[in-house]
C-alpha cells in the first residue's frame, strides 16, 4: 500500500506526502532492476522557503520508481543518510549562487533606471570624441589606472547607504508624516510620468524600490524573529525626519551643483566646437531651434489683427502678481541674469514682456526688431539692456497713460536654460497714485484678464510671502480665470522674510499646500530671490538661497518639501508644464488657422479674381519701383525743355521788376547816356542782391513741377490709384529734404552780370528778336495797364448798353477824373511821369467847377496809371519805328535821331534769361535730378522700414485681406513645421 501510494504521488504539492512518514531508509530503496536509477529526495517545506532566492524557479516534477515489496536493505541507512546530507548542502549552495545573482542584476537595474537621462545633451559632443579610440590607446590607460585594492578605497561606504536607505523607507512608509506631505502637492498630475526626469523621478522611484523591499521583509519574517526585529528598527519620528531631511537637502545640493558644472563643461567645450568650426576643421550646420521656431510664432500672432475670429490660443507662462511681489526677480532667476530694470517700490513694468527662453553655447539677449546681442556676462552689456527696455517701455506708453499693452519681445539664451515663453505683465496694483493716469488700474486689470483667458495659457501666480495674505489682490484675479486651477502654478516668494516675520510658520504650511487662499493649483512652490539688494549677482543668490533651505525649519518640521522649493525646481516644474501644454493644444491651433486661410481665400477669389494677392509689403515694393521709375524719367527730359521752361518761367518772376524798377525810370531820362548809365547801375544792383535767388528759386520749382508731373500722370489702365497716397506723400518728403546747392548762386552770379555788361548785338536776327520779346512784354503791360483802367472807371457805353451795366458812383468821379487828366497830357505828349501840385490843384477845380469833389490822392492814383498807358502806347510805337534802327546801331547812332537804347536793354534781358536757363538746366541735369533720386531713395527705405507710415498710406479693404491671408498662411505654415520638429523632437 505504501509503495502504491509513493508510486501516483508528485513531488512539489503543498500538502504533505505520505513519504515523509516513513523511516529514511523507506524513502531510499535501491531496486536491483534498476542499478542507474535513484531516488530524489523533495525539498524541505519550511515557512522561509518561498521567500528564498529560489521562490521563483520553477518545481520540477518527477514520478517515483515503482518498489517490490518485501526488499528493506538495512545495511545502506548510514550511506542514504550521507548522500541526502550532502545533496541538501549542494542545493543550498547553488540556491544562494543563483538567488545572489539575480538579486545584483535586479539591483543594478533599478540603478540604471535611477540614473538621470543626459539623452537630450547628446548632440553637445563633437563627432570627433566618438572617433578618439582610433587615435588614443586606450589599453596603455588601463594598464596606468590603479590596482583593485586602491579602486576599493574610492567606493562608497555600503553601510552608510544601507543606513540612508532604512531612513528613506520609514520615511516614505504609509502613514508617515513624510508620505502625506510628499503627496500633498502631487494632487493635480495623473502619474509620475510628469517627473521621470530630474530629482523628483529619482525620489519616487526610490520610494517604489523600498516599498517592494519593505513588502518582500514583512513576508520573509513571517513566523519568526518579528520580535527582535522591530526591535532593532526603532527609532523616533524626529530623529528619522531630521535624518531625511538633511540627506534630502545634501542629495539635491551635490545633484544642482553636479548640473552646475556639467553645465559650465558643457559651455566650455561648445566655445571650442564653434571655434573650430570657425576654422574649417569642423562645420556643422545649426538647425533653428524649437522653442526659436514657436516663439516666432507667438510674434506674429502678436501682430495679427484676430478680425476672423481665430484667436491665439497657443500656450505662454503668463506671470503675474501684485505690484512689488518679485515677478522680475523670480523671472531673473529663471533667466539666470539680473536683465530688468528695478525701483524701490514704484512701478517698473509699464508694458508686457515676452522673454522666450532657450539653451545655448553663451548666455546672450536679443531683441526680437534688433541684430545686437548683449552679453549677460557683462555688466556693461547687462546695464545697456536693462536701460534698452526701460526706454522701450517708455516709448511705448501713449500720452496722457502709464501702461501700454504693446508687447516687448526679448530672446535670452544661455547654457542650462528651460525652453519656455513666459510673459511678464505689469504688477496689479489696489489704488491709483499721483503720477498715474486714473485708468491705470483698470488697464492692468484688462492686460492681465486678456492673457489669463487664454484656456492654454499657465499662470505663474507670484505671491509675497513677507506680507499678509489678506492683502493679496492677484489670487481672486486667478481664481477668476482659472478656478480649477489646471493651468495655475503658485509661487511664494520671500520665504525668508516670512519665515522672520510670521509668527505661525504653520501658516506658510497651509499657503503651500492650498488651504489658505481660494485659488486652486497645479502646483505650489517656495523660493528666496535675493536680500533685497539689486545690486546682487545671480549667482549670490543662488548661494542664499541653498544655504537659507538646507538650515530652514520649515523644510527640518517637514512644512515644506524639497521638490517645493528653489528657483531651479520652479523652473524644470514650469518648463514641463508648459510643453504639456504645447504639446496638447498645437495641433488644434494649427486646424483652426487652416479653416480661416480656406475662408480668407475664398473671400479674395470671389472679390478680386483678376488681381494677385499682394500683401501691404509687395504693394510697396511695386509702387517703389514705380516711383523709381518716374524719377529716372526726369533725366530723359530734352534739354531744350528744360531751357524753354526756365527761361518762361524766370522771366514771370522778375518782368514786373525790369519793367517797373529798370525800364520806365531809365526811361523818364532825356537823354541816351543818362538812360544807359540808370540801366548799368540798377542791373548791376539787380544782379548782386535778388537776380540768382530768384533763379535758383525758379530752377527749384521748376524741379518740382516736373516731379510732380510725373508722379501724377496717370498710366492708362495700367494706373493703380492705390498708390496715389504714398506717392503724393513720397513727393512732399523728398521735396522736404531736398535742399539746392549753396554755391550754385555765386557762380550764377559771376554768369548773370557778364552777360548783362554785353550790349554788342551782333546780327539783325538777334535784333528783331530783341525788338519781338519787347513787344510782347509791353503789350503785355498794356494789356494789364487798360484791365486796371476799365476796373476804376467802369465799362464804357458799349458794355453799358450790351450788358446793361451802369457805373458806381466813385467810377463815375474817376472817370471824370481820367477825362481831364487825358486833356493835360493831350496839351503836354512830354509830360513828366510825375504830376506837379499846381496841376493836381488845377485838374481838383476844374472837376469841382463841375460839382465833383476829388481828393487829391485819387487824382494822383489815377494819373500813373493813365501816363502808363500814354508811355506803353509810345513805347510800342518807338518799337516800330527801330526795325530799321540795326543800321543806326551799328554806327551807334551817330548824326541819327533815331536812339534804340530800350532794344539794347531788352536784348540784354533776354540774353541773361537764355545764359541763366541753360546753366540751371546743366545744374538740373547733372545735379540735382540725381540728388533728387537719391532723396526718393531714402525715402522709400524709410517708409520701408516705418510700419506705422506704409499702413497709414497703403489703405484699403483689399489691401487688408491680402495681409490677413498672408499672416495667416505664415502662421499656419510655421506651426506645421513647429509641429513636425516637435514630433521628431518626441
């Protein structure tokens, strides 16, 4: 029975067999059929065995051999009791070998997990490091290191990890202090898969490690050693605190100060990648980089006139707190360089701030409108930047406001910088100062409101912590906006300060972990951003701020836990946050740009299907060209034009003077070398004073008449009255700036009065032509002369009985008047210019004899234009008879009464008007059209450059649906390609 028994039972079940009953010689029973075969001994079934190395190997079964009955041989029991002793020896042995190694493997895994990944810094090394084993031999440096036994003393003291690690486990064991507070600031993330990097992964995949560690103890002390062993591990709450602490802070200092210099390692050894690419020896081409390519993005959406209803939606950290909380600084921090200007408690940031940061080789700064670089090593360059923004700032605020909400772009990169975007806004203030518009708390109000509304914008919340919370205006705002708090991260800052002033530190407690204000957050954080100096370095504070943490109570008491604090948290914190956010939100953006570019399109094909779609950039370049064109048309003006032009032109501007001035007082001599000796002097004082003033003035406008012409002439149907306001604004500018040459008159000069001192006329054409420009001009004066007249004394009978016009009442006394002014000179055809006073007498009573009482100044008014009249009548007719005067001329009138003094002035006139038209037309053409051209030139770059001016003078529906449609494809065409870049970046 026992045998059958033995035959159908299995070895490895759970339940005893009966086997174990029996003697060992009955369980060791050799068969003499079967000499190779032997029995297996089943393992021993104790309480500890499933805890063992071995637990998971898996029981081999083996079926027994079947026994006759009735065979015990009693002489083998002492050699079947050797062999079961030395087979339990050889398991244990191969158990603890194999159970050791898969323990150290496991070990070692975890490690590597532990281990940061430095994936993303891979790119740092040069291509020619990978290739140092071909040049270096590598075996000669092993063969140098130092022997096992000296290798040994470098190792970490083992016992002392054991020990940390007893430490962490209490700590992080359920129920402990350390367990609640570690997970009050977790409550708004799903996971730990927002914190694989960094410390913080570190820290909860050592608290997953002791856990399983502490679960396999509890199961292997089982039945046994409980007692003693709970002894041994007992130890006070506070002690095991402090413990973990201290080795919390020392773990996170030497983990930021291992950054540190891998960060200044790795700025080092980028300096010398780009130097050498410098020198050819290696030359890598340097894609944009990804935050680059999404902050201009932000730049344009910026700019984009949202009139389709496609609004920006796209995340930024928008930072925001009361006036005086310390927004600048913790944005310093983050940027790690002292870049805004500061003040003692008067507001600093009047206008919004867009700081996209980015890791670079050398910490620089940029302005998004400038090519300069400031230098953040450089406390010049730091000055000059702090003193850039600040007048921006400034300039940017309208009159009459104190706030702006033009936004100032600024790029800071650096080595060891989170990528993000963040916008700083004007501090919130509770009351409107002296000095301020009375709106300005309104419109601090609205900024902050139209950033927070974004629904994928972060809110950094800066809250300070050295007054009561009770003052804070910022977290009603917040909680506003975002009262779930899914996108709001708060800081407090001055925690120094707070933990001086506060009388409950518990108080802080609560702040940090969400109890006391009634905004919500994603996360809370407490950081120290300096003494209050603004004269400290970044690096200074740093220092306090570590040595303020690792001695505060608040972190000893475990009122604040260490992923909660510093700057350098903050900023990994945020920076993850916001390319969460990024990553969830861009793609739906970018839809919704490309169903407003399909509706912009359609729009502009339906309106303007025969016209390209030129946006307000390409119109101005077009119309430039135009404008260059028609500029370049003045040189293609045919000289004598030009001459004809001048020479009309000039003389307009100076006939009345040659006729009143020279002419008729020259004329009132008696004889011909008093006439030509009154001539000579006056055109002498003439040419000296006025004459080449008033031509360079004629030349001028000349000039302009012409360029205005051109600009204004319309092409056909080739003309686009789109262009007519900024080119009539072009013309009045260049015309501004355009200013003659100042030597032009002195040469001028010295040209006119040679030629007014020649009287040799040398041919009878030029003397008819003399004697034709006289007529013209005398008949002109005449012409003048009888319109004056007729307007004193009314219309003659004609028109009185044709029109049925009468006579005023003083026409009537100066007609009366011209009468008898008519019978003096009819009496007298030599009469003088001028009326003596016995005749204004005589001609005031002959008129009162009649009943008309004149006074003697109409009198005398009357006679100068009627003794015109009577001298222009004569002048024309002496013209007539000095046709045939040539002759007389050229013997110089000698035994001739006839004197042609008046055709030898005019011939001069006429020869400095034709001398002086050709010496401006020179002038223009060789010139002044080119400095007029070249004044259009920079006009047209000034325009270019001044948005302002081209928005103002290229206007219109379809010159804004162009820009629309081409701001909107830009858009959607940088985020495609921000959003394969951050695809592969994944």
């Amino acid at each position: 029975v026992i045998c059958r028994s033995l035959a159908n039972s299995n070895y490895g079940i759970k339940r005893k067999s009966p086997l174990q009953n029996l003697h060992l010689a009955s369980r060791s029973i050799h068969h003499p059929y079967y000499p190779s075969s032997k029995f297996q001994r089943p393992p021993l079934r104790i309480s500890i065995q499933q805890f063992s190395s071995l637990n998971r190997l898996p029981l081999r079964k083996t079926k027994l051999l079947n026994v006759k009955y009735g065979y015990q041989s009693y002489r083998n029991f002492w050699l079947a009791r050797l062999a079961s002793r030395l087979l339990k020896i050889r398991y244990l042995i191969l158990g603890s070998a194999v159970g050791g190694g898969y323990t150290a493997k496991k070990t070692y895994d975890q490690w590597k997990d532990m281990m940061p990944d430095l994936d993303e810094y891979k790119w740092i090394v040069p291509d020619f490091i990978w290739e140092l084993d071909e040049h270096i031999d590598f075996e000669k440096l092993i063969k140098a290191l130092p022997d096992a036994d000296d290798l040994a003393k470098l190792l970490p003291d083992f016992d002392k990890i054991g020990e940390s690690f007893a430490s962490l486990k209490g700590f992080f064991s359920p129920g402990s202090p350390g367990e609640t507070a570690f997970r009050a600031t977790d409550q708004g993330y799903d996971n730990d898969k927002q914190y694989k990097k960094g410390l913080l992964g570190e820290l909860i995949l050592l608290q997953q490690q002791i856990q399983q560690h502490e679960e396999e103890a509890r199961r292997a002390a089982g039945q046994y050693n409980t007692g003693s062993y709970q002894q041994k591990r007992k130890v006070s709450d506070k002690e095991k605190i402090d413990q973990l602490q201290e080795e919390l802070l020392r773990t996170q200092l030497k983990y930021q100060r291992m950054l540190e210099r891998l960060e200044k390692e790795n700025k080092e050894l980028r300096k010398l990648v780009l130097q050498r690419d410098d020198k050819g020896i290696h030359q890598r081409k340097l894609k944009k980089s990804l935050i680059d390519m999404y902050s201009e993005v932000l730049d344009i959406l910026s700019d984009y006139d949202a009139s389709y209803n496609t609004q920006d939606h796209l995340p930024r950290v928008v930072v925001v707190g009361d006036q005086s909380a310390g927004k600048t600084s913790v944005l310093e921090m983050i940027a790690q360089a002292r870049i805004f200007p500061r003040g003692s408690g008067e507001m600093m940031t009047r206008s919004p701030v867009k700081v996209t940061l980015s890791e670079g080789p050398h910490h620089v700064a940029l302005f998004k409108d400038s090519s300069r670089e400031f230098d953040l090593t450089k406390e010049e360059d730091l000055a000059a930047l702090r003193n850039e923004i600040e007048i921006r700032m400034r300039n940017s605020v309208k009159e009459g406001c104190t706030v702006s909400t033009e936004t100032i772009s600024l790029s800071v990169k650096g080595p060891g910088l989170q990528r993000m975007v963040l916008v700083d806004l004007p501090g919130v203030i509770s009351t409107v100062t002296s000095g301020m518009a009375p709106d300005t708390k309104e419109t601090i109000f609205s900024i902050s409101k139209a950033y927070m509304q974004n629904p994928n914008a972060i809110i950094l919340c800066i809250q300070d912590g050295s007054v009561d919370a009770e003052r804070s205006i910022v977290t009603d705002l917040v909680s506003q906006m975002d009262p779930q708090g899914k996108r709001t991260i708060f800081v407090l800052t001055k925690v120094d300060l707070a933990e001086k002033n506060v009388a409950s530190p518990s108080r802080i407690q609560q702040i940090i972990e969400g109890k006391l204000f009634p905004m919500k957050a994603l996360g809370y954080f407490a950081v120290v951003t300096g003494k209050g100096n603004s004269s400290e370095s970044i690096e200074s504070i740093k220092e306090y701020e570590e040595e303020f943490f690792q001695n505060s109570k608040l972190l000893k008491t475990c009122m604040l836990k260490a992923h909660q604090v510093t700057t350098k948290n903050l900023s990994l914190a945020v920076s993850d946050c916001f390319w969460k956010m990024v990553r969830e939100s861009v793609e739906q953006q970018a839809d919704a740009f490309k169903a407003t570019r399909f509706n912009l399109e359609t729009e502009w094909k339906n309106n303007y299907p025969r016209l390209r779609e030129l946006d307000r950039n390409e119109l101005f370049e077009k119309a430039k060209n135009e404008i260059l064109d028609e500029v370049i048309s003045l040189t293609q003006v045919t000289p004598k034009h030009w001459e004809e032009i001048l020479q009309k032109t000039l003389w307009e501007r100076v006939s009345t003077h040659v006729i009143e001035n020279i002419y008729l007082p020259a004329a009132q001599t008696m004889n011909s070398g008093t006439f030509n000796t009154t001539v000579d002097i006056k055109l002498k004082q003439w040419t000296d004073k006025q004459l080449p003033n008033k031509a360079v003035e004629v030349a001028w406008e000349t000039l302009q008449e012409e360029f205005s012409r051109f600009m204004t002439e319309q092409k056909g149907k080739e003309h686009d009255d789109i262009f007519d306001k900024l080119k009539q604004a072009v013309k009045e500018e260049s015309i501004k700036r355009h200013k003659w040459n100042e030597r032009a008159e002195d040469s001028l000069r010295v040209i006119q009065h040679n030629a007014l001192e020649d009287r040799s006329i040398s041919d009878k054409q030029q003397w008819d032509a003399a004697i034709h420009f006289m007529e013209e001009t005398l008949q002109s004066r005449l012409k003048d002369t009888e319109s004056v007249i007729e307007d004193m004394v009314g219309p003659d009978w004609k028109k009185r009985w044709i029109y049925w016009i009468g006579r005023t009442k003083e026409q009537n006394i100066r007609n009366e008047t011209k009468n008898e002014l008519e019978k003096l000179i009819k009496c007298n055809e030599e009469h003088a210019a001028y009326l003596a006073n016995d005749e204004v007498t005589t001609v005031r009573k002959n008129l009162e004899a009649r009943g008309i009482t004149v006074d003697p100044c109409l009198i005398k008014d009357t006679w100068h234009q009627i003794y015109r009249r009577y001298f222009l009548k004569t002048a024309l007719n002496h013209c007539n008879l000095c046709r045939r005067g040539f002759y007389y001329y050229q013997r110089h009138f000698v035994d001739s009464e006839l004197e042609c003094n008046d055709i030898v002035l005019f011939w001069r006139i006429q020869r400095m008007l034709a001398i002086t038209a050709n010496t401006l037309r020179q002038q223009l053409t060789n010139t002044e059209v080119r400095r007029l051209e070249k004044n259009v030139k920079e006009v047209l770059e000034d325009f270019a450059e001044d948005s302002e001016k081209k928005v103002k003078l290229l206007t219109g529906k379809r010159v804004q649906l162009a820009e629309d449609l081409k701001k909107v494809r830009e858009i959607q065409e940088k985020l495609e390609a921000f959003i394969e870049a951050l695809h592969q970046e994944k």
